[in-house]
C-alpha cells in the first residue's frame, strides 16, 4: 500500500477532531441539531486552518444515512463516500482553476435538481474570492433564492475580495490561526499513534515553523521524519528548517548585557556557521527578549520552563533597553529583504542594538558615539612623554584636564528668538522644526512637551509608552541639534506625565484629523457627487478620501 503524507491521513473527520476552532463547531453543532440551518456558510482564514474540512464533515452531517446530526457515523455509505471524496451530492469546485461564468453556470443550471442520493445538494467553492465578477453575478441568483435542497459552503483565504452582495447572503465563520500549543499537542496524538520517536523541542521547533497552519506543520513533520530516517531530533529539525538553538540567541544578549561588541561578532560568526534562516533568527530574538521583559514586568510570572537562564538577563537589562533592543530587531526584520545579503542585514541590526546601548556610568554616551582611544601599538614612536599624555583615556575628566585643560566647546552661533507660548515657554514645535529633527531623534522630540526653563535645564514631558524612546544616545543627539538651533546650551531632564500634552505629534494628528473631516464634508457638498448619490444610490466611502497636502 502507497505511503498517505500525514495531513491526509490524519485530516479530521468528525467535529470533535478539529483542533482549534470550536467557536465555528459550537455554532454548527447547534444549528444542525435544531434545525436551523442556513443556505449559505461562508468560512474564511488563513490557509490549513481546517476551511474545506469543516465544509466535508458539514456535508456528511447533512446527508448522514443514520439522520442529521453534528455528529455522523462516518461508517454508512454517505459518509465513507465523502470521506473519499467521491460523493455524488457534494460537488467541490476550486474557483482558482474555474473562475469563468460558464463554470458558474453549469453549477446553477444542475443546482434546480433534486440530489440523487443524499437530502441535500452540497456545493463546496474553495477560493471562492477567485471567481469572476460576471461569475459573481451569476451566483448571486442562486444565493439570492436557493432550492431548498441546496446548501453553499463558500471557502477563502481573502474575504476582502468578495463583493458585499455575496457577503451579505452568507453566514461568516472566520476561522483562526492555530497556537504554537495546539499544533505541537496535535504532532504529539500523531506521533505517538504512530509509534515514531520524538524529542519536545523538535516538536516545538516545528510548532514555530508552521506559523499558525496544522496543515502546513503536519507538512513540516512529515518532512522531518524523512530528514531524520524515521525519527524526530532537535537537531535534525533545525538543520532543515535553518534555525538555531535558543542557546544562541541569549549569547547575543549575554554579548550586548555585557557591552562587548568583540564577542557579540563572535556570536554573530558562530550562528552564521549554522546558514540559518536569519528572518527566523530575528524572530527567536524578539521572542527571547518578549520573554525577558515579561519576567522583568510582570510579578509572578514564571515564564516555561526553557525560560530559566533568561532571569539574569532580566536582573542585568533595564527593561526600557528590552524595548528599545525588541523593537530594532522586529524593525531588522522587515528590512532585511533590502540589505546586500540576509547576514550582512543581520548583523547591522545587532551593531545597531549595540550602537543604542545605554551609557556606563560615568561616560557621557553609549562608547561606539566616541572614538576609541588608539591602541599603544597603534601610536607612532615619539619623544618620552609627558605626564599628560600618559593618562589613559578611562580616566574621569576631571582628572584628564587637570595636566591638559580641554577648552570646552563653544556654544553654537546665536540664532533668531523663537516665538514665546502664552506660558512663557519656547514654542517646542517650532524648536523641532529649527533643529531638523528626524528619524528616531525626530520620534522622540515628535512626542516631547516643554514643562519648564531652568537656566540650561529644558524639562520635557513624555507619555508613559514613549518613555522608552528617551535613553542615550538619541537624549544627547537631541540636545546638540537644540543646542544648535537656539544658539546656546541646553540639557534636557525627562518626565513622565499622562493626558493630553500638546505635543508636536498631537498637534499634527489633530490637523490631520481636521484636514481629513474637512476632505470628507467637501466630496460630500459636491454638486456632482450629490448627483450620483440622488441618481445612482452611490455612496462615498471615507476612508477613500485623502486631503490634498499643500503645494501638490
């Protein structure tokens, strides 16, 4: 006998074998066992989430021998004829290969005739948004005003295609992506019925990889168990799908914790050895470090059990650089197509959490802002040196400029006053304007509130979830731009506040808002929109409507 790839094999053939999707079984059920069924169901969701198998156990349920139920016996004649799929009454028609209204025709020139051995004419379209307008037209028809002996069981992957008319004639199951939980419970029924050896984390590794489909995770076992000769291990599981052992991804924490740019190279080297899937690789950092900020936030979390060597990642990292480090490698991650290649794009993203780093105590900003003292070696040959010379470049600067005063830089040319608010302060907007701020500079002055003046002192007000943004070096990038821009010197001091601010960013989403709302009362009072309203039963939809910015 053939070999049956197991997500055939193991396809559900009852509602209690579904996994995941009991929010779409409990409404089946009921209406199956009251009675109350509709003419058309529509089940949308992502692909291998079970879509065409709960339409095939909906058909048997209907046409069971032994009477409807949500329940059939998958033994009569009826069943075992679906369950081969060669049953005479359930009609599958992919609409990826038939879009055409002759298709759609045909089905609805056959759909007025009684079926020939079940109590229902089951028609099951998969990637029904695939059809045609005219096919579209040419359904409706029959959706509109079905025999009562047929019933439509519609299947996609984008509903957002579909016109509202079919839309409307449906009722929708929107059908979700599995847990990680649920599919690795599921390998595990599957592996054990089989008999196959397995270790927990080639399950889990496999779990990660299916990304929400059981289909395609059963696809991905079925292929591990062929890599591996018969049998399921960590190792041959994440040879084939490119990954790397979580061990990894927490030396590029233990490597930025400790500030040592050599051995966080060194990492980089030796994933790298691994020809990983460097996107996957990214994804297992962002997930570590959800884990680390978890266990720093959340009391009592315990985390799983594989979390029990991040909690001295937790005690060393301060939970604002967890974020900030988080959000550079999921941004890493959507610019890594646009790199060279993926491990030069990876490794620029692992210099740029390094780069980011907070400042050690006593220096002014993260060590990669300032040049490096050169090496002895590096030096040329020179007379013996004086006593200033020989203090090494650690050294406080207090003590540095006590044998070779350093003239502090001179503040920046004076500029023009800015304009002053009604509570004396500089206008914060129009000092981001000056300074050209941008990128994450720009973000984080784009969220600031001015508080106060204090001589040098500028106090500046942040939401809570932008506190983050505020850590070295962007705080002393800010305040040289400023600094520039106003023509003296100024520090800033950060504070957390709630409410409404007043910030740069606000006040460009209030005059975006206004800029929008009167976009919309335009198109609305416009004379020939008003007349294809009147004559046509058109409708304007808003959020088709952009403002026209100025000067286009």
């Amino acid at each position: 006998m053939s070999y049956q790839v197991l997500a055939r094999k193991w396809r559900p053939r009852k509602f209690a074998e579904l996994v995941g999707q009991e929010h779409v079984v409990r409404a089946l059920t009921n209406a199956l066992d009251s009675g109350r069924m509709h003419h058309a169901y529509l089940f949308t969701g992502t692909r291998g989430v079970g879509k065409t198998t709960i339409a095939r156990i909906f058909a048997k349920s209907l046409n069971c021998e032994r009477g409807e139920s949500a329940d059939p016996c998958g033994e009569c004649a009826v069943c075992t004829a679906v369950d081969a799929g060669r049953f005479v009454d359930l009609l599958e028609i992919d609409a990826a290969s038939n879009t055409g209204v002759d298709d759609v025709r045909e089905v609805i020139e056959n759909a007025q005739y009684a079926p020939s051995r079940g109590r229902f004419k089951v028609y099951l379209v998969d990637e029904v948004h695939m059809l045609s307008k005219p096919a579209f037209n040419a359904l409706l028809k029959t959706l509109e005003e079905p025999p009562p002996h047929v019933k439509f069981l519609l299947a996609t992957t984008d509903p957002q295609k579909l016109p509202v008319t079919v839309l409307s004639r449906c009722l929708k199951f929107n059908l979700k992506r599995l847990l990680p939980e649920q599919i690795s419970g599921q390998m595990r029924h599957i592996l054990g019925a089989e008999g196959i050896e397995y270790e927990d984390e080639a399950i889990g590794e496999l779990a990660h990889g299916a990304d929400g489909s059981l289909r395609d995770g059963l696809s991905l076992l079925d292929q591990a168990i062929a890599y591996g000769g018969g049998a399921l291990r960590a190792a041959d599981v994440r040879a084939m799908l490119g990954s790397v052992e979580r061990g990894q991804v927490l030396g590029v924490l233990e490597a930025l914790a400790a500030g040592d740019g050599a051995a966080l190279m060194a990492e980089s080297d030796r994933i790298a050895s691994f020809s990983p899937d460097f996107a996957g690789v990214l994804d297992d950092l962002a997930t570590v470090l959800h884990r680390v900020q978890l266990l720093q936030l959340v009391p009592g979390y315990r985390g799983e059990e594989s979390d029990t060597g991040l909690a001295s990642l937790a005690e060393r990292m301060a939970p604002e650089d967890v974020q900030l480090y988080y959000q550079i490698a999921t941004n890493g991650r959507r610019e890594l197509p646009m790199a060279p290649d993926a491990r030069i794009g990876f490794e620029m993203v692992l210099l740029r959490m390094y780069a980011f780093r907070p400042a050690e105590p006593g220096q002014g900003a993260a060590p990669m802002r300032a040049p490096a003292a050169p090496s002895p070696a590096a030096q040329p040959p020179a007379a013996p040196p004086r006593p200033a010379a020989s203090a090494p470049a650690s050294r406080p600067p207090a003590a540095a400029a006590a044998p070779a005063p350093v003239p502090a830089a001179a503040p920046p040319a004076p500029q023009r006053p800015v304009t002053v608010d009604a509570n004396g302060l500089p206008d914060w907007h129009e000092v981001v304007e000056r300074a050209n701020l941008r990128g994450p500079i720009g973000q984080l002055a784009q969220n600031c509130s001015l508080r106060a003046v204090d001589g040098e002192s500028m106090v500046l007000a942040l939401m809570p979830p932008h506190m983050h943004l505020a850590v070295e070096p962007l705080t002393s990038q800010m305040e040289e731009k400023v600094s520039q821009a106003l023509g003296r010197r100024v520090r800033f001091r950060f504070v957390a506040d709630h409410g409404n601010l007043g910030t740069p960013a606000e006040r460009r989403a209030q005059a975006l808002s206004e800029a929008q709302a009167n976009a919309e009362a335009s198109m609305e009072a416009d004379p020939l929109v008003q007349t294809l309203k009147r004559e046509f039963d058109a409708r304007v939809i808003p959020q088709s409507i952009k403002p026209v910015e100025p000067g286009t």
